[in-house]
C-alpha cells in the first residue's frame, strides 16, 4: 500500500514536473546549434534540421573554398555565376535590406572583413591606406542578380561577398519550417544569438527568452521577453572582436569608414515571424544607431525591437517589445 501511494506520488511529480527537452546541439555556421525538441523525441527530425544546416552552410559560408559564395567572390569582375535557389534567395534578400539601409547593411562587405579577419587568428588592426582600399571595393551596387539565370556577378574584380549577418536567420527559417512539417509543436532552434521559438511550453505558456548583457560575461541577461512563434535575433559587439591601445574592435563593419561600427548602440534585438528579416535588421540597425534605427524599424510591419546604447538607456519598438522585463535595474533604464 505504501509502496503503492509512494508510486502514485511519484507518477503525479514526474506527470506535473517539466518535461526535459530532447536536446541536439552540434558546431555548425561557425557556432553551436542547438535544438530542443519538447514533447516526444524526434532524432531522424532533429538529423534532418542538421543537415539542412550544413548544406546552407557548405553553400553559403565565406570560409569554405569550394562554397558557392566563395565562387561568387573568385570570379569578382570575370564572370557571373549560376548559384543554388536557396543562395540565390539570400543574396537577393541581403541587396534589398542593402538598399533599403543605403548601405549599412552591405553583403559587399568581405574585403574589409578579410582585411580585419575579426574572430580569426588573423585579427590585426590594418593602416589607414589598407582600409582605404578594401572600403573602395565594398558596394551592393554592383552586386548584379539576374533571376532569370538564378546568377550572380561582382562588377569589380577584389569585391567580395559575405552573407554573415543574414545566413543563419534563413537557416533558423528552415530549420523552423522542417520542425512544422513534421509535426513539431514546441520547440526552441538556437543558432548562436539568433533564436527561434516555436509553440509553447507545456501548459500553453509562451517561452520566455533572455537577452544577452553587452557589458557582462555569456550567460548573463540584462532582460528577458515571452514570444511564440517568433525568431529574436541579437546583434552586439561582445562576442567577436579584439583590444589594442585599449580600444576593442568588434566584427560589424561600417563600410562608410571601413572601421567597426560606431553607432552608440551596444546591442540590438530585432523580433519577428521572419528570422532573415530579423537577422539582417539587427546588424541594420546597429550600424544605423538609435535614431536612424528606430526610423527605419518603424516601417517593417511585424517587427518589434530592443535596442541597448552605451549609457544603459533601453528603447523598445514595436508591439511584442511589451513584453520585455528589464531583469538588471542597476546597469539599465528604460528610456
Ligand atoms: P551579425 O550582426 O548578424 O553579422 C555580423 C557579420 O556579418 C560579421 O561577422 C560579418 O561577417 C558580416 N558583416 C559585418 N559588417 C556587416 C555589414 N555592415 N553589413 C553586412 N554584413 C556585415 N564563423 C567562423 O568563425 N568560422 C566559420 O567557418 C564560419 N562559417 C560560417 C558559415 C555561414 C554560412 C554563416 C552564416 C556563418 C559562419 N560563421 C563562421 C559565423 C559568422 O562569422 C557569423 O555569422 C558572425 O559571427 C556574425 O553573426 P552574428 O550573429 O554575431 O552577427
Ligand atoms: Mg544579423
């Protein structure tokens, strides 16, 4: 009998107890990825989303010789090439956040970013007439796609393509749409500040995610939001950079200087159903600062933001920043 109730206890803890998620985490993109599957496990799901991952990456990083992107890059100013729909797709997403920043965003942007070689081994700080030339050769402008032929051609040989700061928001995209095709009603898609939710928790409470503290070691938030169904996406200066002559230098470029951004902003989180939407917004909007950010994100219908200057001052923008909890009062205020 005892045996009995202590059986029913048990089974009544473990049945009220949060399920643990089924977890596949793996380095892919240059970063960890992580997927959590609530619910039943699914590991030929969780295979798929990984291999998904791994073709967007062999055909989009910059890193990789024989990626369709680096063919791009080698035939700078030689000759168009016929690209994969999926990269076409992402060029063609990463012109028209181009044009629509003047700029700020710019998938042009590789020889600058080869010549800092910022979260390499490579990192130095080049001479003023070394960033004067690599700045020369970054311009979306003559970035041409021809859709007919699904190809695409750098005018100027020494230009450069570089699709960083919006491929993992199209692989959090597809990665999400796997996870609805098969039937997957909760889960989380986390590839390394860019993240992804899909349903809610057990109970029907929507996941509640952190934002990073820009000023404070990994793992440390400064705020935290609820969102179902939704990318947020950060882009900041304290993952990838170095320090010389007491001054850091961080990976998002401002191709009007050639230098790291210097905007003010020291973190920015963009929300939205899309993740390449909110991937390229939040490396946009860091580069446009606060103002101009603001005034741009004020145009996308369906996107809500969180943007951190370096006073500690936080703006929020759009509907589901309502949702915001400032966890560090000391640091930060709400503007
Ligand atoms: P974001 O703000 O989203 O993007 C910043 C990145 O975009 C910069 O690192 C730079 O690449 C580029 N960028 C800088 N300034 C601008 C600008 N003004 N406009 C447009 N783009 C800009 N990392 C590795 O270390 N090794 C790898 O082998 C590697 N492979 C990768 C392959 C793929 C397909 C992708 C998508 C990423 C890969 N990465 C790799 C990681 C890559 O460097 C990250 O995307 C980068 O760290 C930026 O991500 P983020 O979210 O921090 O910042
Ligand atoms: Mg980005």
């Amino acid at each position: 009998m005892a045996l009995a109730l202590a059986a029913a206890i048990l089974q009544l803890t473990l049945a009220c107890a949060p399920a643990a998620p089924h977890m596949r985490a793996e380095l892919v993109l240059g970063t960890l990825c992580k997927l959590s599957l609530y619910g039943r496990d699914r590991p030929e799901t969780a295979a798929a989303v990984f291999e998904r991952l791994r073709i967007i990456e062999a055909r989009m990083s910059a890193n990789l010789d024989d990626s369709e992107v680096s063919r791009v890059s080698r035939s700078a100013g030689i000759a168009p090439q016929t690209v994969s729909e999926d990269t076409f797709y992402v060029i063609k997403t990463a012109k028209e956040f181009a044009e629509l920043t003047d700029g700020a965003f710019d998938p042009t942007i590789a020889p600058l970013v080869r010549l800092w070689g910022i979260g390499t081994e490579n990192a130095r700080l080049p001479s003023e007439e070394e960033i004067e030339a690599a700045r020369r050769l970054v311009d979306y402008r003559g970035l041409i796609l021809d859709p007919a032929a699904r190809s695409v051609f750098l005018e100027r040989a020494g230009m450069g393509l570089d699709l960083g700061a919006i491929a993992k928001g199209y692989a959090a995209d597809e990665a999400a749409s796997i996870l609805r095709a098969a039937g997957v009603e909760s889960a989380i898609i986390d590839l390394g500040g860019n993240v992804y939710t899909l349903g809610r928790k057990r109970g029907g409470k929507p996941f509640r995610i952190g934002i990073q503290d820009p000023a404070a070691e990994r793992g440390s938030y400064l705020g935290a939001l609820t969102i179902t169904d939704r990318s947020l996406v950060t882009s900041g200066p304290y993952e990838r950079f170095f320090i010389e002559g007491g001054r850091r230098y961080h990976h998002i470029l401002d191709r009007r200087t050639g230098y790291p951004s210097d905007s003010g902003l020291v973190s920015v989180t963009i929300i939205g159903a899309s993740s390449i939407r909110a991937d390229a917004l939040s490396t946009s909007v860091f580069v446009m600062g606060k103002e101009r950010g603001l005034a741009l994100l004020a145009g996308q219908a369906g996107v809500s933001a969180i943007l951190v200057d370096e006073s500690g001052a936080i703006s929020l923008s759009g509907p589901e920043s309502s949702s915001f909890e400032l966890l560090d009062m000391k640091k930060y205020h709400l503007e």
